[in-house]
C-alpha cells in the first residue's frame, strides 16, 4: 500500500431537516436531480445492499410505492455509487432520478 489517497475541498450549500417523528437508519440526501440513500459497510456487497434497501425504505415511506414496485424501480432505475473504499469501511450511494416522478 502506497498511503495516498486524493482529497479535494467542497464548497456548497447544505440545508439540514430535521424531521419529528421519523427515524431513519442511515442518512438521506437529494441534489436538485436525485435521490440519495447511503450504506456503509466493511463489505462492499453488504454496503449495497443497505444502499438499496434505505432507497426501497425512502420511495415506500415518500413516494407512496408498495415494497414490491420500489423493489422493481429500484431494479430498473438506481444507480449504485461506490463513495468510498479507502479504510476498512466501504460506502456505496444509490441514486434515483427525480425525473422519473415527474
């Protein structure tokens, strides 16, 4: 192992809700154009796996869909991101389009 790694600077604006009431495994996160669902794990297929499973759990809870057609949406329509690989703990974000509800 080399120990490098790249790191870059992040300028942005983040708005922060807090929802009552509601409690969530992971984290959840929206751009103007996505969706986002988070899952950390050591093992990147089990990191996947969470990442799909909060997407399933966000368009049950948010856009009203049964566990079987977030399920097939999720099949036809996440993308799987891998966020991050560099210690033992391996992330993976799921994103969904927001156009797709349009």
């Amino acid at each position: 192992m080399t120990g490098t790694a790249l790191d870059t600077s992040l300028r942005g604006t983040f708005e922060v809700h807090v929802r009552n009431g509601q409690r969530l495994q992971w984290p959840r996160a929206e751009t103007p154009t996505h969706y986002i669902s988070m899952g950390l794990d050591e093992d990147l297929d089990r990191a996947a796996q969470l990442a799909t499973s909060e997407m399933i759990e966000f368009l049950m809870a948010e856009k009203g869909l049964s566990r079987d057609e977030a399920y097939a949406l999720c099949s036809l329509a996440a993308d799987l991101h891998v966020t991050q690989v560099v210690d033992v703990t391996k992330g993976v974000h799921a994103t969904i389009a927001k156009s797709i509800f349009e």
